[in-house]
C-alpha cells in the first residue's frame, strides 16, 4: 500500500495565478515554519487567548500513538462485559469526526454498533431510547468543557433510563473531556467506567485525531493504529520544513483562501458513495473557523445535484472520492463544471484510513485560510448569542413574544405563506439559502428537505445547505451569525406530540429545543439576517410536502 498523500488536482482557470502568487509570498514569510512554532502574528498580531492555545492538534498524529492501547483495551472490555450498542451523546466537534468513522468504517464484527445522539427533539430522544437496550448500551458523553448543555440534558436522561435497568449505572459510562472540567467531577461522583482525558489546547472542530475521535472510533473496531498512521503521512508532509507550494495542507488553504477573496466562496462537495458523511464534518470545521468579521467560506454538503448552468460564478466544487468505489453520479457532473469554467479540485484516497490524512490536511488548510481571511480560525465568537438567547426563551416565557409564534407562520396560512416566501425569495448573486430544521432528523424528512433543497437550488440559481437543529448551532451557525451577510435563512420548527421530561432539571426536551430554535432565530435577527420562520404544526410530513409545492 502506498504511503504517499491523496492525490489532489487542481483546475482554478483564471484563479491559478492568485493561489500561486499567495504560496510564493508564503514562502518569503515562512509561514509554514511559523504555524508550526505556533506564531500567533500568522493571524493576529496580539497574541489572542484562543489562537495561542488552541494549536494542538498539529501534534495529534504523533501524540496520540501511546493513547490508542488505552482505547483499545477499553473496546476489549465492553466487549467481554456484553455490550452490543454505544450511543454518544456529544455536539459538533464531539460528535461529527465519531459520525463520519461510523459511517465509513461500519462497526468491525464482534463489535457494537455505534448511534450518534446530537439532537434534542423529543422525538429524536425517545427514537433512540426504544432502539436500545439500556442493560447492554454504553454510554459515551463526549464534552469538552463538560458544560454543554444539550449533551448534558441527554446524560441525564438516559442515566435515568440505565438506572432502573441495571445495579451499577456508572459501568454503563464513559467521559471524554478535558482534564477538571466539570463532567470529569460528575463521572468521578458517579463512578463511571472510564474518564478519557483529551488534551486541552485542542479545540472542539480540530479535534478529529484526539480521544473525541479515536476512542469512540476504537469502540467499533476501526483500525486506529492504520488511520493514526496515516494521519502522520500527512503531518509530515504538512511540515515545517517543506516548502509552501509543496505543502499539501497550505496548498488547499491558498485555494480556499484566495478564491473567497475573489468571491468564490460556496465550497461544494461532491463524493463518492463510501465517503458521503466525509462533507459534514469539513462542513463544521470550515464554517465555523472562517465565518466571522463578516467573512467566511459557506461549505455547501450533500446538495441535490442541478445541471451546469444552474450554478453561479461563486462555486468551488471539490471533489472525493475512495479509490475502487463505485463510481459517483456526481462525477460526470463534475466534468461538466470544469467545462463551463467552474473552479474545480479533485481528491482521492487509496484506503479509508487515509481519512486520518485528510483530517489534517483540512485543518492546516482551514488555520491557513484564516490568514487570508485575517480572521482567528480558532475562535467562535457568535456561538454564544444563540445560547443566551436560548436561555432568556427558557426563563421568560413571553420572550420573543412581539412577534406572534416567535415571528412564525403557520404551514397552513397558504396565502399569508405564499406572500411571505414571495419575499423572502428575493436573493441576489452570491447569497445562499440555508435550511434550518428543527425537527427530528428522520429520513423521511431529510428526504423531504433535500427535495426542497433542489426546488429553491434550481429556482433562486443561489447555493443551499441543509442542517438539523441544534447540532448545526455548534458548526455552521457560527458561519450564519458570523459570516458573510449573504444567507437567507428558513427555519422550520414542529409542535412535537409527546415530550420527554430531563431528570434533575425542570424542563422537557419540548421546550429545550423550541427554546433552542427561538434563540437562534432572534439571534440571526439580531445581527440583520434574512430569516422565514415556519411552524410546520403537528404533522411535520405533510406540512414539508405542502412547503415542497411552494418551493419550486
């Protein structure tokens, strides 16, 4: 097997000449040497709190090889102990790198399988809780900070769940946190299985290569030694010792970089079938690191494919895709952009532990883009506005209330809908649409969504991304708030039919997330964003398919 990085290739057209003039005045500035001596001036000239200690990861693929024994021996007792399904309770970072290995590698045989719980829709919730077991279920709570609030409110649910099912509860549970956080003293107190420490100065999105990916990776059976490996073939290639046009890592970021300078800034991902969940989790990293000072680079996953001509002039499409698998639909289609003088790159693993080098190479990629962009990749300064907008719509019940419904309308207003679509509509070249759904991420309404996602797409001719809330709140919303002001928003919210009390608290899932989904909508108000707000009622299917009609 070779040891080579994934082959690249690039057809820029017109944009070649900027990325190459960017790579040579890297090179004069030494960037790659100061990245790697962790040189804060390469994005801000004061040396910020979460730019000087939050590069880490760049030392992941060497670091974390003494680790993997310990993850691997903990697989080999939940094994031996009869546990047959891990669910993880985490959000973005925590969540995403662990989604993707499930998906790409599958759980080896022998092996439990692995359901990401990411959502607080009642529904979701009780979705999960009747899929499990709850005597033969691991529990993984996966938090940085030990302070997030939606995987705290899942622990103590399903803690309450595996209590009146087994004798000793904590031996169901597993933390993945920074040393001391607050989570660390609650798996302590309640005597969990193991605590996995993760290294601190490593952020939530770049922290695919540390315990929040490799434990839970290590759970299924993936090879974690072969990916960390892999990852390291990366790193090295990414060093501080190889020149800039031949750094694979700055390579992408000059072209990320340069080509939002140039507007140019909706990143599509086309794959092939075997790396479809790759998108979503450069989706979060790229979005959530770049979108702020009202700049940004708006990753565009999982997008209902239009003909050529459908496209604006603000497109990048990348493509991946994993040599030997079935060929991509999106492949040819993707020949077709380069025909019609879209920016094209193309990437291409020869096994599926070379995901551990993309990893990497993604984040070198996304820390070098800030540079361009003059903004801190590592930051996420609008996150916060949504969760204390949350929390005044928890605590004040007529929060948001000057606005009938939070400012929504009914699904079932036709003509108030129509009128209020009509104008929302109104996008100009280089916006771009995003889907907020707070609902239950079942497949029948991703299927519904993503059709309304190619009728907007092939009407308005403008990019569309789709996201789950409140996962997304923890990736791209960073980007909606953040970014640049081109986005116009279409939240869809339910009126869930049984709810689900949180133990130890006094609120429902019901109202988390309706809380959660207010906050984000005041928020993007707040900082002057377009946004529809629809109240699909109490029958999400119909009221998607009645949205469908008007969409197209």
């Amino acid at each position: 097997m070779s040891h080579q990085v994934p082959l690249m290739s690039l057809n820029l057209g017109e944009h070649q000449t900027a990325v190459d003039a960017r790579l040579r005045s890297w090179r004069s500035e030494e960037i790659g040497l100061r990245v790697w001596d962790r040189d804060h001036t390469v994005w801000s000239s004061a040396p910020l709190p979460e730019l000087t200690n939050r590069l880490g990861w760049l030392d992941l693929p060497g670091s974390m090889q003494p680790r993997l024994p310990e993850f691997e021996a903990l697989a080999r007792s939940v094994i031996e102990d009869g546990y047959t399904h891990i669910v993880l309770l985490g959000m973005g970072g925590s969540s995403l790198a662990p989604e993707v290995f499930a998906s790409v590698f599958g759980s080896a045989d022998g092996y439990p399988a692995l359901t990401i719980l990411d959502s607080t829709h009642p529904t979701a919730v009780r979705t999960v809780e009747r899929q499990i077991d709850p005597a033969r279920t691991l529990f993984v709570v996966s938090s940085k900070s030990g302070t997030t609030l939606e995987t705290m409110s899942l622990f103590r649910t399903m803690w309450h769940r595996v209590s009146s099912a087994v004798e000793h509860p904590g031996r169901s549970f597993v933390a993945i946190t920074d040393a001391g956080s607050s989570l660390q003293e609650l798996a302590e107190e309640r005597r969990f299985r193991q605590v996995i420490n993760a290294p601190s100065e490593v952020g939530g999105r770049y922290s695919a290569l540390s315990p929040f990916g490799l434990a839970p990776a290590a759970l299924i059976g993936a090879n974690v030694t072969r990916l960390l490996t892999r990852s390291k073939v990366m790193a090295d290639a990414c060093s501080a010792t190889v020149a800039e046009a031949e750094n694979p890592g700055l390579v992408l970021g000059a072209v990320l970089g340069e080509l939002a300078l140039a507007g140019v800034d909706k990143v599509t991902f086309v794959t092939s079938p075997a790396l479809a969940a790759f998108p979503a989790w450069i989706e979060q990293l790229v979005a959530e690191s770049t979108g702020k000072n009202g700049k940004g680079i708006v990753p565009v996953g999982s997008e209902p494919q239009l003909p050529p001509e459908s496209y604006g002039k603000d497109r990048l499409f990348i493509s991946l895709e994993l040599t030997g698998d079935e060929p991509s639909a999106s492949a040819i289609d993707l020949m077709a952009m380069a025909q019609a003088g879209h920016p094209v790159m193309s990437i291409e693993l020869a096994e599926k532990a070379d995901l551990g080098q993309e990893m990497f190479r993604w984040e070198m990629a996304t820390a070098a883009a800030g540079a361009i962009l003059r903004i801190n990749p590592f930051d996420q300064p609008d996150v916060q506005l949504a969760k204390e907008l949350a929390k005044r719509a928890m605590a004040e019940p007529d929060f948001g209330s000057e606005a009938t419904g939070g400012g929504s309308i009914d699904i079932t207003s036709r003509d108030g809908l129509e009128r209020e679509l009509e104008d929302w509509v109104k996008v100009r070249a280089g916006d771009y649409i995003a889907i907020q759904a707070y609902l239950a991420p079942t497949p029948d309404s991703e299927a519904l969504l993503q059709q309304i996602r190619q009728a907007l797409g092939r009407r308005l001719g403008v990019a569309t991304t789709l996201g789950f809330g409140p996962r997304f709140l923890h990736s791209t919303g960073q980007l909606h708030k953040g970014g640049p002001p081109t986005g116009r928003f279409l939240q869809l919210v339910d009126e869930a039919g049984e709810d689900v009390a949180i133990p130890e608290t006094d609120y429902s899932f019901g109202t988390l997330v309706a809380a959660q989904a207010l906050g984000d909508y005041q928020a993007l108000l707040q900082r002057g964003r377009h946004v529809l707000r629809i109240n699909l009622g109490d029958e999400v299917s119909g009221g998607l398919q009645r949205l469908l009609e008007m969409s197209g």
